[in-house]
C-alpha cells in the first residue's frame, strides 16, 4: 500500500491541473489527459516510467527497492470517440508493452 501511495505522489507531482489520475484495478492507474496530442501523452509518460523506475521505494528504514512500470497510451482522434474503447486499446498496449521486455511506453 505505502508503494501504491508513493507512485500516487509522483503522478501527483508529475500531472498537470486539468489531467486527471485514479487508480484502475489493483496496481494500475488510468489518466485522462484533455488537450494532449499522442506525442504529449507519450513524453509524459515517459517521464514518469523514468521518475518511477528512478526511484527508491523504501520497504523499510534500511533496505529500498527499485521498481518498473509498463504504460499504455490511447490518444483520442476524430475517428477514436468511444472511450471505453479508447481504454481497452491503452490496456492492449500496456500488456504489448510487458511482452516486449517492461518497463516500456507503448502508443
């Protein structure tokens, strides 16, 4: 939980005002970034794989752990309007980008 609460706090320090973040299931969350093109969305998730992969995650006072993320990007176009299948298509290329090697952005 401490981990899940932690990874909340990077999303939070890394998101803008208007994106919006809630956890989606167990240990995956799910963003809603409004006013961002595809290329934006990647970027930002790239900096977040790289600030979560980079950082220590304390399991107690004096051993941490290092951990990896494997993201999913759907962006919205004039054909793409359904956003439930806007979200099944981000949950395909989470899971594409787990069976290339993790810790990975897949768009």
């Amino acid at each position: 939980d401490s981990v899940l609460q932690e990874i909340a706090g990077i999303l939070a320090q890394t998101m803008r005002q208007s994106d919006i973040v809630g956890r989606y299931g167990g240990e995956e969350f799910g963003l809603i970034l409004p006013n961002t093109t595809g290329e934006q969305a990647y970027q930002l998730c790239e900096r977040l794989r790289s600030a979560i992969a980079e950082y220590p995650f304390y399991v107690d006072t004096q051993k941490t752990i290092n951990l990896t993320v494997s993201i999913g990007v759907c962006a919205r176009s004039a054909e793409q309007t359904d956003y439930k299948q806007m979200l099944g298509k981000a949950d395909q290329m989470l899971y594409e980008g787990k069976h290339k090697g993790r810790n990975r952005v897949e768009i």
